[in-house]
C-alpha cells in the first residue's frame, strides 16, 4: 500500500510570475494589431470595389452633399465661372474621359490657394489660386490635374476607404449612428484628403498630356509647383501643400516630360485676363485640413 504523502507546496505556484497589467497590456496589445489589420484590409478593398460604382451613382451622392463644400461670398464673376468652364471642356475633350463622365467647375471667390476634385465630377477653384499663377497654360495644368483625378475614381475610391475605416472604428467603439452621420455629411470633402502619391503622379502625367495636346507644349505647366516650392519655406504654406504632396518630385516629373515632348511651336502662355487678378472680397478664409 502506498505511503501517503503531504509535501508543503512552494509559496505563490498559482500566481505568475508576469505582473497582471502587464499580460492585459500585452492581450490589449495584440487584438488592436488584429484589428487594425482587419480594418485596413477592409479599406483596402473598399477602394478597390467603388471604383465600380456606375459614376451616374456618385453623381446623385455628390448632390446630396454639395453643401458642405466650402464657399465664398455668393458668386459675383458668374462670367469667370463660365470662362472656367469652357477651359475645362477644352481639357476634358482632350482627356479621353469615359461615356456620361461630366466636369463641373465651381469658382469660389475665396484667398485661399487651392483647387480640388470631388465626388461626382465636381472640380472647385478658389481665387487665391488664380491669382497666383502667371498664365492660362498654368491655370490649365492645375485642372487638367484635377479633372484627371475625377477621370479615374479617385475621389470615389477615397471615399470608399474613409467610409469602411469610419464604419468600423464606430463599430468596435460604440460611437453608433451619430458619428456615422456626421461622417458622412462632409465625406464631400475627404476624398481630397487622401489620394496617394501614386495617384497624384498618375493625374500629373494625365494633365501634362492634355496640355500639350491643347498648347503644344507645357511652358507654364510647372508654375504653380515652382511657386509652392518656395512657399514650403514659409511658416502657414498654403493648403494646396498638404493636399498635393511632393512637388518637388513633381517638378522633376514635369521637366522630363517637357525634355521627352518638343514643343509643337512657339507660343508663349496666354496671359489671363487682368480682371481675374482682381482680389476676392475681403473675407475669413476657410481651414482646410488634409493628410494628401
């Protein structure tokens, strides 16, 4: 028959030896990774499905938010909006845009330097941003830009993956509805947060090509990144810094294309008319706030 044994057992053999804390730290730790991984494969894919959304959809979506985009005074030059307008047609005719696929320009008289492309084809170009560049051909460059963003979804795609991170961050911490809402009632303005710096190169090779088709050459096409280039050296840059990124690149992008495309002739840029110059109504400009 076995002897019966009651060793005394070591103090604190059911306690670990790693402080509580420190393993929740650890656990909390790791389902963020997880989760953050999660929600970036989700927004990864949302951008890549929306480019799929037939564009007559973004355009009813675009209309139902065109009024948090920023504005001026009412417009007082609806002859430059027109004027605008008609240099934009010009560009779209020689940008091969799909079936159905309309640019709008709106001008809003307003100093801030900067132009966007948003959902639906809609393209804004602020005052202070034409009152900055030196031609028409630098003014083209920049929508040209812009309308070859609308050309290949970027705002949509943007919006999709902003959407999916919103949805799921509200998800996993309660925030609900609310936030959701809130969300998307600028969303208007978010896909001109994010575009990468793929996309952008991608829209300056898009704008450098239908300028040259239009002028013949792309003297001027560098004006505006010439200008922000020094600008970067101020301490408030402009906003069209934090939403274009890298123009330095972007200069150099623009000098090779203008080595590997002799101009057709020898035109100078066309000024702009001398009463675009005319300074926008004094006025609070708008903050606009990006990571692009």
């Amino acid at each position: 028959m076995p002897e019966y044994e009651n060793p005394t057992l070591p103090e604190g053999i059911n306690v670990s030896p790693t402080h509580p804390l420190k393993e929740f730290a650890l656990l909390l730790g790791g389902i963020s990774a997880l989760l953050l991984a999660l929600v970036l494969a989700l927004s990864l894919a949302a951008g890549y499905l929306v480019r799929f959304i037939p564009f007559s959809q973004e355009q009813a979506l675009a209309s139902r938010i065109e009024r948090h985009w920023p504005q001026g005074q009412a417009n007082p030059h609806p002859a430059r909006q027109a004027e605008l307008q008609t240099l934009a047609d010009t560009l779209v005719a020689a940008m091969d845009l799909p079936p159905g696929m309309r640019i709008q320009v709106h001008y809003i008289d307003n100093a801030t330097v900067n132009a966007m492309a948003t959902l639906g084809g809609h393209v804004l170009v602020f005052q202070g941003l034409i009152d900055i560049l030196p031609s028409e051909n630098a003014l083209a460059m920049v929508l040209a830009h812009e309308i070859a963003h609308v050309r290949h979804r970027h705002p949509i795609m943007a919006m999709g993956r902003g959407f999916t991170v919103a949805l799921a961050l509200s998800s996993l911490s309660g925030l609900g509805d609310a936030a959701i809402q809130q969300w998307l009632g600028g969303m208007g303005m978010l896909p001109l947060l994010s575009f990468s710096r793929d996309q952008e190169s991608q829209s300056d090779a898009d704008a450098l090509n239908a300028v040259y088709r239009v002028y013949g050459h792309v003297r001027d096409a560098d004006a505006l990144f010439a200008h922000l280039d020094a600008a970067h050296k101020l301490p408030q840059p402009p906003a069209f810094l934090a939403t274009h990124p890298g123009h330095a690149d972007r200069l150099a992008q623009i000098a090779r294309f203008a080595a590997s495309h002799p101009a057709r002739n020898q035109d100078a840029p066309r000024p702009l008319p001398a009463a675009w110059k005319t300074a926008p109504s004094p006025q609070k400009s708008p903050k606009i706030h990006a990571d692009h």
